[in-house]
C-alpha cells in the first residue's frame, strides 16, 4: 500500500485490514478521534485541483491526527494559474521534502500519473480523479455499513442515480464486491449508466420503487452537472419525481435500511430533506468516518515507506 490509487485489484483482506486499522483510532465514545504520533516528522501536501469541503478537510484533519505535518494548497492562488506544469508544481514541492501527496484532480488518471513522476521514497493517495476513482470514499462508506450492519456477506445495496459520472459509485462497486455483499444494485436512467454496467458486478433496475425491494443500504448520489453538457441535463422536478428518494418511497426498502450519500446533496434534486435528515439518514456519520478511515490509508501506505523502523 505504497500509493493509494484505486479500490481495483485490492482484496478483501487488505480492505478488512484497513478498516480495522481504521477501527483503532477510534476514541472510547465513537465521536472521538486519537492523536497518535505515527507520522511525526512527515510532511503531507494536500493537492487540490478541484473542489471539496469533506475529503480535503478530513485529510488534514486525519494528517493532524497523525501527528504528521500537512499543508493544504489552493491550486487556484497557486503558481499553476500562471502556466505551471503539473510535473513541475510537484517536482518544485518535492524540493520542499515532502513524503506525500494527497491528489484531487478533474481528469481520470492524474493521481496515477504523479504516482509514476513523483520520486520513489513519496507516497501518491487519489482523493478523487474525474469519473474514475474515489477510494477512500468507499473505505469510509464501507467502514460506515459496518457500523450498522456488521456483516457484509447479507447484505444488498443499492446505489441510486448518475452512476454515469460518479467516480464514487465505480470505487463503491469495486470495494462492496471485494468485501462480498449478496448483491449491488444499480438504480438509474439508461441515460445515467456506462456502456456495459452489467460487466461490474452489478444487477440493473430504471425504476426506483422496484429496485428499492429487500434493500439494507442505500447509496444516493448527486447528479453531476458539471459533467455533463447542458443539452443532456435532466430537469431537476422531473428527476426527484422518478429518481428522488422520498419518505414514501424509502418505506419500500428493508425497515433497518439505512440512507448514506457522499456529498454535496442537492436537497429535492435526488433527496428529499426528510430523508437526508430522518432516523434512516447516516449521512453526517459518513463525513466523521472520513477522518479515521484516511488515518489508516496514509499511516498503513507510510509504514510501507518505513515509518516506526
Ligand atoms: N464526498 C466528497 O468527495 O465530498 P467533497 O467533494 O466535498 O470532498
């Protein structure tokens, strides 16, 4: 675990372990987080090229946690709106002896390409690239369904909305079939879907009220605009009313089911308020997992490295 670039490839065990790891820095009340001095004396840069309030803030949440160094660039004051090259923003940061990055940017496969430009002894973590990859999104997420369900082997779960853009839904089917629930449904328009979604591992519904039947855990998602180009945008009245959970239509799921979203919410766009803020909602437990669980990616990828040798 070196880098941490995508759920793909990796096995339950290694997730299992991560979890765990996760697990442990947890304080005695589960809204406590310990500070651990694992990665005291490292430094850890957090490249934003895209916006974000829970990823970028948990991470260095999580560095702080770890006792390590951590600074937060805001690409858009940086010296990359004058021209500056992505390999030369992070040969020039490497100057400043950094042993790792933690990478959000909009094209799919820019965390790996700083994986493979980057110098040997730093460690790369996505925090999201494009429509590809979220995995420590779907660490947190799996982490938050074992909070509640316990045992992943029963479970169905369904991941409703524009699975087309979402860089979540790939990482969270990738992560919920290697931990091996029963089944991951997908609940979206055709418009919505990649080409061949059957081939991921997943059963396939376009009609909500049907594919919320026996369901334990609901994934929403928001609809990405920002993705798509303005003639394919769905009306927002027209989505809620086919794709927008309700209290209603929640009462088709499992009645333990419980309703996650990785944020932002567009309240009334795919959610409604009632549900993003009833008993069900476990939405804001996602975001506090997030500190934990990016604990245990950047110590278990620095220990690697040899960290505490
Ligand atoms: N879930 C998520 O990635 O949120 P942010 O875009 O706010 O980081």
């Amino acid at each position: 675990l070196k880098h941490f670039l995508t759920i793909d490839g990796l096995d339950k065990q290694l997730l299992t372990e991560i979890l765990d790891t996760a697990e442990s820095f947890v304080g005695i009340s589960d809204q406590q987080i310990k500070k651990v001095p694992l990665l005291r004396g490292k430094t850890i840069v957090n490249l934003f090229f895209e916006n974000s309030t829970r990823t970028r803030t948990t991470f260095e949440l999580a560095a702080k946690r770890l006792s390590a160094d951590v600074i937060s660039i805001s690409i858009a004051t940086s010296s990359t709106s004058k021209g500056e090259s992505l390999l030369d923003t992070i040969r020039n940061l490497e100057a400043m002896f950094v042993d790792m990055f933690v990478v959000r940017h909009s094209i799919s496969g820019a965390a790996h390409f700083i994986a493979q430009h980057t110098a040997p002894h730093i460690s790369v973590i996505n925090a999201g690239d494009g429509q590809h990859a979220h995995p420590t999104q779907a660490m947190l997420d799996l982490f938050t369904i074992r909070q509640y369900k316990k045992d992943f082997s029963n479970l169905r779960v369904a991941i409703i909305g524009d699975i087309l853009h979402s860089r979540v839904a790939r990482s969270e089917i990738q992560a919920l079939n290697a931990v091996g629930v029963t089944e991951v449904r997908v609940i979206a328009p055709k418009t919505l879907l990649p080409a061949h979604v059957e081939t991921m591992g997943v059963t396939v519904s376009h009609n909500l009220t049907e594919g919320l039947k026996d369901i334990d855990v609901i994934i929403m998602l928001r609809l990405q605009k920002e993705r798509m180009a303005s003639a394919l945008l769905p009306s927002e009245s027209e989505y809620f009313k086919c794709f927008g959970l309700t209290e209603e239509k929640l009462k088709i799921a499992k009645p333990d089911a419980i309703v996650m979203h990785p944020g932002p919410i567009n309240r009334g766009v795919e959610i409604d308020s009632k549900v993003a803020d009833g008993p069900q909602s476990v939405i804001l437990r996602q975001v506090s997992n997030g500190i934990a669980i990016r604990m245990a990616i950047m110590a278990m990828a620095m220990q690697k490295q040899g960290v505490g040798e």
